[in-house]
C-alpha cells in the first residue's frame, strides 16, 4: 500500500504531481510520501498492540533525518549498524534510550560513542565483540546492557545475499556458543544481558520462516531462565517484504497472528526491526530520458539515473516497477531500461514491457524507499540526488543534491605533487 497515485493522467505523491517535483528540484530525484511512512508504522503497531512492543525502524534501510524524524515522532524506536547511524538517529531527534546496535564488527569507537549515549542494548554477535564491549564499559565506569544474537539456523526463503539466519551466514552466534556468552555476560560486573534477538533475512514474504526461528529460540530462552538468566527483551529482527511486482507478503495483520502465539506467554518485550516494510513503498526514484537507441536487436531506453543512484537491481537483479509520471495513450514497447554508468549492470530493466517513453519525459522507478539513496555512491564521480519528502499538499527538501566540489571535499594535493602546503597552527610558546 502506497500514497502514489494517478490523478488526471498523472503520478502523484499524495496531493502533489511528481513532474511538478522534477520541475522544482531537478532529476534524478527521490521522492518520500510521510502518509505511507507513517501508515506503515502504524499499522505494524496497532498489529502488536496486544503484547509490549518496540519497533525500531532499521536506519540502514533510509537514514533521512527527516524519515527518521517522521518516526520518531510516531513513537519509533531505531536499529542501527554503525555510529554514524547513531548520529542520525540524534540529529533527527530520536531517543538513544530505544536504540538498539546490531552489527559483526563494531569498532570500539562506534561502541564507546553507543555507552555514552545510554542506547538500549547491544546485539552482540561473537565473543570477541563481548569482551571489547565490557572492556569500554570498565574504562568508561558504565554498565552496557547486552542482548546476544542468536543465529537459529532458519533459511528464510529469500535471495542469498540477503540471507541472515543461517548457520554458514557471518551473523550472530550458534546456541551453544550464545549460551556461554550469557553465562559471561551475567557473570561481568559491567554487562548486563537484557535481551535475546534473532534477524534471519530481508525481503522475506512468508510467515514461516519466522515461526519456525522463534520456536528454536523459546527453549533457549527458558534454558536461560532456569540458569537465572531473565532477558526482558525478544528481539525477533525484521525483514518482512513488500510488493514489488507480484509477491504476497504477509500483512502486519498476518504477521502478528502468525508470530503472537509463539510469543506470549514469555512475558518479554517483543522488538521488531522493519526497515521495507515502512519505507519501500513509500518512496520512488524520478528520473527523465535522455536518449533511445536501437542496437543489437534491442532497444535501449536511456535515462539520468543509474545504478549509482539505485543499485538493487545491478546488485540482487531486484525487479521494480518502472511507470511513466504522465499516463499517454501510447504504444508499448520491449525494452532495456539503462543508466549512464559505464558499466554493462547499470540496467534498472532489461526485456520490459513499457509505454513507448520520449526523450525529456519522466519516469518512475517504484517502490525505492529502502535500500535505495542509502545504498547511493558517487561511482563515475556522479553527484547523488536530491530527496524530497511530502505530506499531504506540502513537500519540502530534506537533502539538497550535491555539488560538483561536494565530490572532492576532504581530499587534498600533498605537497611534493605540488600542492599548496597544509598550514598548521603554531603552538603556544
């Protein structure tokens, strides 16, 4: 479900044409509905209303500080995967007290930075990770609350790269190892294990690979319980998918039926940490035609976007929808969707089936919300889009396009290249 909708032969986002936002603020251009942000949250809520909860919405997924404000109002809580996640989490307004930090390889920079701000806990993922965290803690003379991954071994059904819960995956730790992480944790006069937490993949549209993952886990939990071990957290991930082309994932309703038995009667807060579910289709990627081509027995669609801008479907051969913003009568033809990234990948689609485009029209690719601007780079040194963000019959900029020196900033000509000498200030005699 979305805020993206024809009106009068053309593509709104909520009450605004997207041609008049391309016209505004330039293409290639993210577009953000905060309706559908929030519909999505709210949604997810209200299924889990009958249990305590906290969804923390993944960062990872869209770090806008003003998506990440729009949530954080709502009630959101937030995962996070790295410190300067954790910085946008502040910037935007968000509480650290509902942060929880996953990731393999945290530094211990980012985890003294998460101590001081009092996140919520920690999901550890090794040993070595355990030690480092309570180590900062003695030297900070803070207590971190940890809450260990536990890898249930669950194939979730998904595309491999976005595979998670399985044993030869790099995430989180096996239960016999997760036990003896407990037995220190609980052990160590600077840690404080609060919670149990599970994430076995992304874009995972069936209710059963999550059943099954929690039913591995319930007996661990009560394991702990009996060695005086009492986590207040359940921690069960996110990942749940969206529609992109014809799938049928499960809604927050169905969802919530399927994993709320599995779950209450532990007498634990359940964390869920959505990232798609909120923001996929709840944003697009603008983009205009600059030329077709014909070569080879194909048609190439060429456009001002590429998979700098947008890099699922280089990356995992995601599908999305590609619609035109104005709806003409016209033929449809088959071809390849391309960007001008020199790279033969920069397809946003091959072989499709579209509305004959023209050069200088719009076009939009759906359902980029998530993993889109946040999986954005600079490659071809192509400045990233702007991001505009719209409620109702207003919009505003929440990221500005960068400029061609905003793709140099930070970097310098040394001197014996003949660069002009970094000056240095003098110290006081």
């Amino acid at each position: 479900m979305h805020d993206f909708r024809y009106r009068n032969g053309v593509l709104r986002c909520e009450g605004i044409p997207l041609d008049r936002l391309a016209r505004a603020h330039g293409t290639p251009l993210y577009v953000y509905s905060r309706a559908t942000l929030l519909g999505h949250y709210r949604r997810l809520d209200r299924a889990f209303a009958s249990v305590p909860h906290l969804i923390c919405f993944s960062v990872k997924s869209n770090a806008n500080i003003a998506v990440l404000r729009t949530l954080a109002r709502a009630g959101a809580g937030f995962d996070i995967v790295s410190g300067g996640e954790l910085e946008r989490v502040r910037a935007a307004g968000g509480d650290p007290r509902r942060v929880v930090f996953a990731g393999v390889g945290k530094t211990g920079e980012e985890i003294a930075l998460a101590i001081r701000a009092g996140i919520l806990f920690f999901s550890v993922e090794s040993a070595g990770e355990l030690e480092a965290i309570a180590a900062l803690a003695g030297r900070l003379g803070k207590t971190a609350r940890v809450s260990i991954r536990v890898n249930p071994d669950v194939d979730a059904g998904t595309h491999r790269h976005v595979t998670t819960g399985r044993a030869e995956n790099k995430f989180g730790m096996d239960l016999g190892s997760a036990r003896a992480a407990y037995a220190r944790a609980a052990a160590h006069p600077r840690l404080e294990p609060v919670g149990v937490q599970m994430h076995i993949g992304s874009q995972i549209t069936e209710t059963a690979p999550y059943v099954a993952a929690i039913r591995r886990i319930r007996p661990f939990v009560r394991d702990l319980a009996g060695a005086g071990i009492r986590p207040a957290y359940l921690d069960i991930g996110g990942g749940m998918g969206i529609v992109y082309r014809e799938e049928t994932p499960a809604t927050a309703a169905r969802f919530a039926a399927a994993v709320l038995p599995e779950v209450a009667d532990l007498g634990m807060t359940i964390i869920l940490e959505p990232g798609r579910f909120i923001a996929g289709n709840a944003g697009v990627l603008l983009t205009r035609v600059l030329y077709l081509k014909e070569g080879g027995g194909r048609r190439f669609v060429i456009v001002d976007a590429g998979m700098n801008d947008l890099i699922r479907p280089s990356l995992y051969g995601a599908f999305h929808s590609i619609v035109p913003v104005r709806r003409l009568r016209r033929r449809r033809i088959v071809a390849d969707v391309v960007g001008p990234v020199c790279e033969s990948a920069d397809c946003f689609a091959a072989c499709r089936e579209i509305p004959a485009p023209r050069p200088g029209e719009l076009l939009a690719v759906m359902g980029a919300g998530a993993y889109g601007f946040s999986m954005a780079s600079n490659y071809n040194a192509r400045r990233r889009p702007a991001e505009v963000l719209v409620s109702g019959a207003r919009h505003a900029l929440v990221r500005e396009r960068e400029r061609w020196a905003d793709l140099m900033r930070g970097e310098r000509i040394p001197a014996f290249l003949g660069g002009a000498p970094r000056k240095t200030a003098r110290r006081p005699r």
